[in-house]
C-alpha cells in the first residue's frame, strides 16, 4: 500500500494518491497493536495524507484533521516526531499566509529538534545516522519555510540569514544521497526570490536553483511528475520576470500530464496572461483571463481574488480600457481590506505590513490611474489608506477607532507632505515616486523621479543628501515657504530619511519651518491629564540613565513643572505613564530586542534595570496616557523601511493610544547627544505655549546642532517627532 501511494504521488495523481493513504491507515488501524515499528508505518502515513491535502488537495479541506490525527494517534510519544509534528503546522499555517503562526511554530519545532539534532551528531551506529538524517531534513524544512516566509515579508537579512542555515542541511543531505527532499527545498527558496523579485528587490537569481531541483524530479530515479511541473511553472515566472515571453512559453510547453493543484493553475494561468502582454498579444491575453476568471480560486486560494482582479487590471490597460482598470484595480484593493480586517495581519511586529509589498502592484497602479484621469484626491486617500493598512488593522486590538482610515484635511498653516512610490524596481538607481502636498485648501501631486536610498541614509552628508532634497522637497518649494510646520508622511524605503535635516536653502529644512513625522492612523482615545504642567521622569539603573533623569527633572522643574521623578528600583515606576495622571513623561531607558526573532519582528522594548521593561501591548492596553512622552532610548520609534507603513513601534503605540506627540530615535543613538537635546527640547518647551510642540522640538534641535561636536551632530537625525 505505501510503495502505491508513492507511485500515485510521484505519476502526479493526487486522488488515487489519497485513497491509498485511506485505505493504508484503515489497514494500519484493523491490524492493532502499539510497536515502534506500527506507530512510525501509522505516522508515515498520516504525514503523507496531510501533504497531499495541503499541497494538492486543498479544495477537500482535510489538511488540519490529519494534523490532529497525528497527534491523536500517538505519533507524540516518540521524541523525534516532535519537531516534525511542529513544522507541520507551520506548513498548514504558511499556506494560510498566517505568518505569525508560523513562526511561532518553528520556533517550537526548532527547540525540539536541536537537542535530539546535538545528540546524534556524533553518533556513528546505523539507527543514530539514520534519526540525525531524518532531523536533518526536518531542519532543513524548517529552514525553507521561514526563508519563503521572510520573502513574504520582504526581509532581506531575514532571507540571508535562514538561506544560510538551510544551506547547511541541503549540503548534509546531499552527501547522504537525499537528493529529493534537497530539490523540494530548493524548489521552495526559489519560489521565495520570485516573491521578492515580484517585490521589486534585486536578489540572487532563482534559475539556478529550479534547475537544479528539476533535475532531480526528471531524474528516472526521483521522477516526481507533479513537483517537475511546480518547478517548471515557477521557471516560466522567471522568464516573465526576465521580460522572456520565449522562454515562459517554452517552459510551459513541456509540462508534463499531472493533476495540478489550484494554486499551481492560478499561477499557471497568470505566467499565460502576463507572457502573452510582453509579447503584445492582448487577444491572448484576454482569452486566458477569461480562463483564469472561470476557474474560482478565491475558495481555496488565499488572495486568488487578488490575483485575478490584478490581472484584470493588467489587461484592461493593455487593451485601453482605463474604466475597466480601475474598476480591477479597486476590486483588487477591496480584497487587500477585507483581507486586512480577517486577521490581525500585523501581529508580528514592524515587519508585518511587508508582505503588502507583493500585492502593492494594484495599490500604485490605481494612484497612478487616479493621477491620470486628475483625481488626485482619490489617489491621497488611496496611498494614506494603503501606507496604514497593516498599522490600523493591528491597533484595531485595542480599539475599533484605530481601524478607521483617515481622511482629514490639515488645519490652516499645516503642510502635509506624503510620498508613495508608483514603480515596483525598488533597487532600480532611479524609481518614480508620487509626491502629494496637502494643505487646507486641497492636494497637489508632482510625479518625482527619486535616487535609490540607501539604509543608511541618516549618515549620509549633507552634501550627499542634497539631490535627496532636490527630488523630494524642490516641487513644493512654494508650499514648503507658506507653512507653518511641515508633517511628513513617508513610505517604504523614505522611512528612514531624514527629511527635516536635508539641506534646504543654504541651511537645513528646519531652519526654515517646523517639520514632524506623522503615523496618520486614527488615535485610539484622548489625554486624560489637562494640566500640562505636571511631569512624570523614569529613569533606568544602568550608570548614564540615572544622571539622565536628574538632569532632565532639574530643567523641567527650574521651567515650572511639577515633576515626579522614579527610579527603576522604585515601587511601580511606570503607574502613572500608563494611568494618564501625568501630561508629559520622559523614559530614560536602553532599547532592546524582546526575543530572538527579531530579525523578523523589529518591536523593541524599553529596559530600564530592575527586571523592569516597557512593551509595546503595555501601552497600547494602557487605559491613557500622557499628551507628550519623549522615549531617549535606542530605536524606540523604530521604522521599517522594507515595509510601507514603517511598523508599529513604541513611540506609534503612544500616539495610537492617545499622546499628541512622542519624541524618539528611530536608530541607536549616542546619550550624550539625545540628552543635550532633551534639555533644550525641555527649555523651550517651558518659554512656549503648550500646542506650540513642534517649534519646541525646532528650537532645541538647531540649539543642540550647534552645541554638539560635530561627530555627534548626525545622530540628531535619529531623532523624530511624531504626531498622530
């Protein structure tokens, strides 16, 4: 029964496949008994039925009960079945595009495996060879689903990172002969560099890869019918991507007579429309659409709605019908939002949104449409919406206000300065960009072409961040001189520029006017405290913190506020922060990476001694919190900017939960510069009215650039203010 449910799944007949499954498992039951040898046949089998379910079959829906069987049937008591039973799950979940859930169970799957991995290492007997192969090829599993999951989320170091470890386990596979399941997992991270390329990122050529594991799968001695066709489907997008219609073709011509499955004809269908577009033949294209359209993925496909109205759009453009694509396009967005509001899409912190990256093609499509057709207050409300989405849906948590998209108009005086790229060659030298400047008297937009910006750009010299200026800020000079303050809104790889130190006649941008950051996402509640002269100072234990906090309550109190200062030792330092009794609040804290999963997840929490520490959940739970918080703490308003929102840091906690403005760093930063700031953000703060924060905030900055040795002066530009 095994060897022919091994020929069923190798001749790609995924149905005769699962009836052997059944009927080897009604065997395995009616044959009784509870010997090692029966319960690893039992388990063998069960994994089988949940592959081909998952993989295959997923229209039956029989993924998650063979899951639990495996469980039930007793494949647990056996160690070794642990890791193994985890990763499963994280399999069921990455397919679900549930990423959060399947990190957290590799990460189980990987505590249980590396001390049965260690054990065996050395052992040289035949069954210990044989469990260290079989743990091996469970690593190696794990190893390719959290690098297709990091290309999900368009984690570059989180790709190279779990590459470089799986790289390891496929080469121990290879010399033990395992050439098929090394080719499964190469055929997997090839599959995660198209995502990034369907990203826009420059990354390392998947071909190599896929030939390689097509090879195998052709190979007389590892024929996999169905596995040979996935490869040679993700071939035909690698030649699409390369603008080699040609070569899709080709690749496609030669699949070979094997059940595919759903996702496989998704994709199979949209390498065909977008082939037939590069060749300039819109009457093919159209005819496989009308395909791709009748054969209703949407059930069984997470986001093939997306991709079908995607591909909609694609066409009707080719063919000149505008109307048509942007009623695609806004099909394709309703998608992305309901998406949004079936989950908590960003529960993995400030990475989360970068898996909207892969469906952003729509998104820039459709701004660029409503450009086109001289809506440019569509096109706003579309890039804000988009920019937020995964920021909004995650603070929805916490309060129902937050999921609601912003559409306000600045007051009188304000500027709003808010950037969406229109291009997907994010690594391209040059990208186009849409700039909108919005003001009480309606929106503007410029198309801007914009220089690759590097990540770190916060280092740069002024001199190298001038073209920075003169691509970014140069269309609205006009608006820039009749503002009052300036709020910028950036996106994607701008999160990490510092706009309000790019040189700006003769001096910097903030010589001129008031500039601030704004997370443009609807606050979740309102400032208790009114009396904006009650001041609460935490200081963490470490030897520069407490100096901090006496300083800072000093310059507060000599400006007649009525401060509280704590230490971390004291009795619930943090009460009042979390309370709302105290109308500003500075933390002196160290920043720092709650787990080792911070490659994937950028939440930073504070530190500040004492066991005492400062989350995220902490404050968005918080019942109210102080008007203005200033966090002088490394990367405590933490931006991403591989994502498009830029995350969800301490500092965006704050202003969701109701602070009107939150001073942090969005790098490290040296404390003798952030204190010499705080100071003076602190003294002009006393000489100044209460709404008046952002001229504060200009005050001491250009105080502080001008006090500073010059090896310190970048670092102010870690700095931000941000408002809701």
């Amino acid at each position: 029964m095994r060897d022919e449910r091994r020929a069923a799944h190798r001749a790609g007949e995924p149905e005769r496949e699962l009836e052997s499954i059944v009927r080897e498992l009604a065997a395995l039951d009616a044959a009784g008994g509870d010997s090692p040898h029966q319960l690893a046949a039992l388990c063998d089998a069960v994994q089988a039925g949940f592959q081909v379910c998952g993989e295959r079959l997923p229209e039956r829906g029989c993924e998650a009960a063979y899951l639990r069987r495996y469980a039930d049937a007793g494949c647990l008591r056996d160690p070794l079945q642990l890791p193994r039973h985890h990763y499963m799950w994280a399999d069921y979940w990455r397919r679900q595009m549930d990423f959060a859930a399947a990190l957290a169970a590799l990460r189980r799957a990987m505590e249980a495996a590396q001390p049965l991995f260690l054990a065996r290492l050395f052992r040289s007997d035949p069954q210990g060879a044989a469990e260290f192969l079989d743990l091996t090829r469970d690593l190696a599993a794990s190893a390719a689903i959290r690098t297709e999951i990091a290309a999900h989320l368009r984690s570059r170091t989180a790709v190279d990172r779990s590459f470089a470890a799986l790289s390891l386990f496929l080469d121990v596979l290879t010399q033990a002969g395992d050439a098929y399941a090394a080719a499964v997992m190469r055929n997997q991270v090839a599959w995660g560099l198209l995502v990034l390329r369907e990203a826009g990122l420059a990354v390392a050529d998947p071909a190599p890869l896929l030939a390689s594991a097509l090879a195998t799968f052709t190979a007389p001695e590892s024929s996999d019918r169905a596995r040979a066709n996935n490869v040679r489907i993700n071939l035909a997008l690698a030649a699409v991507q390369r603008r080699e219609p040609d070569e899709a073709d080709r690749q496609l011509a030669a699949l070979a007579d094997a059940a595919m499955s759903p996702e496989e004809d998704m994709w199979l269908h949209i390498v065909r429309v977008r082939a037939a577009l590069a060749r300039g033949d819109v009457a093919d294209a159209s005819r496989w659409q009308l395909a791709l359209e009748q054969a209703r993925f949407a059930d069984v496909v997470p986001m093939g709605e997306w991709f079908a109205a995607w591909t909609r759009g694609l066409v009707a453009e080719a063919s000149g019908r505008r109307p048509a694509a942007i009623a695609a396009y806004e099909a394709a967005e309703a998608v992305l939002e309901a998406h949004a509001h079936a989950r908590n899409v960003a529960a993995y912190g400030a990475a989360a949104d970068g898996r909207y990256h892969m469906f952003a093609a729509t998104t820039r499509r459709l701004v660029d449409l409503f450009l086109a057709v001289g809506d440019p207050e569509a096109a706003l409300w579309l890039a804000r919406n988009a920019r937020n989405r995964a920021l909004r849906m995650h603070a929805r948590e916490w309060c129902q206000e937050a999921e609601r998209p912003r559409d306000d108009a600045p007051p009188p005086g304000a500027l709003h300065l808010l950037y969406f790229p229109l291009e997907l060659e994010a690594d391209a030298d040059d990208t186009t960009w849409v700039g909108f400047a919005a003001t009480a008297a309606g929106v503007r937009a410029e198309t801007l072409t914009l220089a690759r910006v590097p990540a770190d750009a916060h280092r740069l010299s002024e001199r190298t961040l001038a073209p920075f200026a003169e691509q970014l800020l140069a269309p609205f000079e006009a608006d820039i001189a009749a503002a009052e303050v300036v709020t910028i809104f950036p996106t994607d790889a701008l999160h990490g520029l510092p706009f309000h130190a790019l040189p700006w006649d003769g001096g910097i941008l903030l010589d001129a006017v008031a500039v601030q950051y704004g997370l443009d996402v609807a606050a979740c509640g309102e400032p208790l405290a009114d009396d904006f002269g009650r001041a609460l100072v935490v200081s963490g234990s470490d030897y520069s913190l407490p100096e901090e906090g006496e300083a800072v309550a000093a310059t507060l109190r000599a400006g007649d506020f009525r401060v509280d200062h704590r230490t971390a030792a004291a009795g619930e330092p943090l009460a009042p922060l979390l309370t709302g009794e105290v109308a500003l609040a500075h933390l002196a804290a160290h920043g720092q990476h709650p787990a080792d999963e911070a490659v994937f997840a950028a939440d930073v929490q504070l530190a500040f001694g004492d066991d005492r520490v400062l989350t995220r959940e902490d404050i968005l739970a918080a019942p109210a919190v102080p008007r203005l918080v200033y966090l002088s703490a490394c990367r405590s308003s933490f931006v991403d900017a591989d994502t498009l929102g830029g995350g969800l840091s301490l500092a965006h906690a704050f202003l969701l939960r109701g602070a009107r403005h939150v001073v942090g760093s969005v790098r490290d930063v040296d404390a003798h510069a952030t204190r010499t700031f705080a100071l003076d953000f602190y003294a002009a703060l006393a000489s100044s009215p209460p709404e008046d924060v952002a001229e504060a905030w200009r005050t001491a900055y250009l105080g502080a650039r001008a006090s500073l040795e010059p090896s310190l002066q970048d670092d102010l530009r870690m700095l931000r203010l941000f408002v809701p």
